[in-house]
C-alpha cells in the first residue's frame, strides 16, 4: 500500500494524535508488518505503530515499528506483530504526515528463518562475485553500492525469460535507493536478498541485485527462470507525485535493451514480446507494475535488446565453425556434452551448439546445463554434419565418414568403403 502526503490526509481515517490506514487485506496471512518511507528533507523516522486484524476486527495490540534501516531521509522499519491474521492497519502520528513524501508499507508471514536484524555488521562479508562475463560492462557491483551479504541458496542458473519492474521510490541517488530496497525486502519481507537480478537508475547505469544465478522473488509464481529487471523510480499515471520524472529516460531504456541483449545472448534467450514481459502481464498477476509509461516502452527494449549489447553496438556474427567430427561440446554452465546430446534447447553437433535436432535424435539429454551427458550413439546411426547434409552410416563427406552416427576421418580408414560421397556437407548422402 502506497500513499503520499496528501493520499495519507485525506485517505486515511483521523484518530485522536494518529492517521489510520484502510484495512490491508492478506489473505495468505499477517505477522509482521514494515515501511519504507522517504522524507521531504532529512529527518528521523515519523512514529508508525501497525496491528493484525482477523475478519475485519483488531486481534491485536498496536505495535511500534523499529527502524532498521535510515539515510538522512530514507528509512525501512518493522515490526513483529505477536500475533497472526488475515489483515493489517498501519498509522502514523498525524503531525509528522506533512514532511512524508511517500510511504510504502505492507504485512505479510515472513519467509521461514527471517528475523529482524540491524545489519551493519554484514557490510564487509564476502558476497557473491558478479559473474566473469559481465565484468567489465560498467555494471555497479554490489560491493560497490554498499549490499548486505546474501542469504540465498536457490539456485535457478537456466534462465529463459525476463520481467521489467519499477521499484515505486524516489530516483534519485540509486545507490541509495539499492540500499533501502534491499533492507525492504529482506527486513519486511523476509526474503533472502533484494528480489531484482538488476536495477536500472534514470541516469543511464545498471545496479546488481541478487546474483543472476539464483532464484529472483520478483514474479508471484513466475520467478523460475525469470530474470528480474527493476527500473529504480515510479512510472505509472497516478502515485507517482514527488517521486522524480513519471516517465523513464532515454538513457534507462536504451541500457536496459543492452543489459537484455547481453544476457539473452549469454543464456540463449530469443528477445521478444513474449520473453520480455512487464511485472503485470504474466500469469496470475494483480498489480499496475511496471506502470504505464514504462510498459508503453517495452517495445524499444525489445528493439535495443535483439541488435545491442553492453559491450558495444550490433555484435559481430559468429562465424561458422569448421566442424571437428564427434567432438563434444562445453555449456555455459560448465556442464560436458559428447556429441548429438542434448541439454534444454541445443543439441551438441561435431562441437559446435545447434537446436535440438539438428543433428538427429538426442543420444542423451541434461536438462541443467551443469552436469552435462555422454552417450554413444546406436549402430548404423546417421550422421549431420555442421553445415546441414544428412549421411547415412558408412556415407561420406569430403574428409570424413559416417560411422555408426559419428564421424571418422577418411584419412584414417574410417569404417570401410563409402557407400556415397557428398564433399559440400550441405546436402548429404544415402540418408
């Protein structure tokens, strides 16, 4: 629930020395409750008191929320309410609402193990490195804008789709605003780390959130193989005052196409309207995020995202490689593959990555790119060879012959005389 100054006068109820929020309907259930809240100036945090409610009606006492979190005027804080329901109240001392620029606040069941921590001590814990092909790209690291030391272990290293977000804060200062997201999420919410692989700041730069190799929480449902990308401010129609400009720059969408163009390529992820989705257009969603004048310009990302990349503009095709016959291939992820195996989507042909298929049926397939799979092919299998021809068992092309699905060298004897010979490798033979 968000509401600025003005929302909070004349939204929330009048209560002696205190402005009561509506009721927050959680139906998954209530026990904690936590806010973020940026000042119009520097200041300390205005008193907040939160309380669980069951069926509509108060089962609880108002609790005092703690700061765990404060910059100059920007503060997270939490409380633990001592009791469990379906709905939550929020208030604030009505005197302090005029220098409220805008307060954020929800309740929810906080994820298992999550307790209320003042985190200053972790600052200087080794934290997750920024992964070696994104060094270099001019991404602010995590170490960089101050984040605490993850708590995350999920992994969910194949990615196969991208969310767009925007934070709902202030754009200003980002690296500020990195480091009140963070403390939001994993003090209010209780998750393991920010919720975002990458934030976006209005002034052209990419943040690192959570490491790309983990499970994002960013997408109710949807986070598996989804990588989370927030635009750091507010862009939709309404509930944006005083929050900076309600319509992304130039200079954030042109570098969020180059962060997606770097990694659909790194992850094989084909860039279009149905893999780059805004928050609220996947399945299940019921949210405004990530407001209308972003979402209205998912379509440039998109554009960006299929011809740029951070290293530089339009990449240079990958030439095609001259097949070396059985060689196996070497994932991403780390992962072996002999030849003709197969991972999710690519199939290992005579070393070099195709679509599945591409050259026959997969002799085996691992799906996790991490440990990879051998096995031999069946006897008299044919073979394809990297420039598209089908061979038959025992066929050949200029150098080489089709052994049992496998390809020999012909100057070693191979498997015998050839049934037929094709030298182009482009239209095969006998198959």
């Amino acid at each position: 629930m968000t509401a600025s100054s003005e929302e909070l006068l004349e939204g929330w109820a009048r209560e002696g020395e205190w402005l009561v929020s509506p009721v927050l309907e959680v139906p998954d259930g209530v026990s904690r409750a936590g806010a973020v809240v940026g000042l119009t100036s520097p200041g300390e945090i205005p008193a907040m008191e939160a309380r669980v409610l069951s069926a509509g009606d108060p089962t609880g006492h108002w609790t005092a929320l703690g700061a765990t979190w404060s910059e100059e005027d920007q503060h997270v804080a939490v409380a633990d309410l001592g009791a469990i329901g379906d709905g939550a109240q929020l208030r604030i001392r009505a005197d302090a609402v005029e220098i409220v620029q805008l307060l954020r606040w929800t309740a929810t069941i906080p994820d298992v193990g999550a307790e209320i921590e003042t985190p200053e001590d972790d600052l200087g814990v080794a934290r997750e490195a920024l992964r070696t092909e994104l060094h270099g790209l001019g991404i602010v690291t995590r170490e960089s804008w101050g984040a605490r030391a993850t708590r995350c272990t999920d992994g969910d290293a194949r990615k196969t789709r991208f969310a767009v977000h925007h934070t709902v804060t202030s754009s200003t200062d980002p690296a500020r605003q990195m480091r009140g997201i963070q403390h939001f999420h994993m003090d209010t919410r209780g998750w393991c780390d920010v919720g975002y692989h990458f934030l976006v700041g209005q002034d052209g730069r990419i943040y690192e959130g959570r490491p790309l190799q983990l499970l994002g929480a960013h997408v109710g449902g949807n986070n598996s193989g989804n990588i989370g990308i927030s635009f750091i401010g507010c862009f939709h129609t309404s509930g944006c005052g005083g929050l900076g400009a309600s319509r992304p720059s130039d200079a954030s969408i042109q570098i969020a196409g180059r962060l997606v163009g770097t990694l659909s390529r790194l992850h094989g992820i084909t860039v279009d309207s149905a893999r780059v989705r805004g928050h609220r257009d996947h399945s299940g969603q019921s949210t405004t995020c990530p407001g209308d004048h972003l979402r209205e310009r998912l379509s440039e990302i998109i554009s960006v995202g299929r011809t740029q990349t951070l290293s530089g503009g339009t990449p240079t095709p990958t030439p095609t490689p001259t097949p070396t016959p059985g060689a196996s291939c070497r994932h991403t992820f780390g992962g072996s593959y002999t030849n003709a195996a197969c991972s999710a989507s690519y199939q290992c042909c005579d070393g070099t990555w195709r679509t599945r298929g591409a050259c026959g049926a997969c002799t085996c397939v691992e799906t996790s790119g991490e440990t990879g799979c051998s096995a031999g092919p069946p006897a008299g299998a044919s073979c394809t060879h990297s420039f598209g021809g089908r061979y038959a068992n025992t066929a050949c092309s200029s150098a080489y012959q089709c052994c049992d699905g496998t390809w020999r060298a012909r100057s070693s004897g191979g498997c015998g005389t050839c049934l037929c010979t094709e030298a182009s490798g482009s239209t095969g033979c006998g198959a």
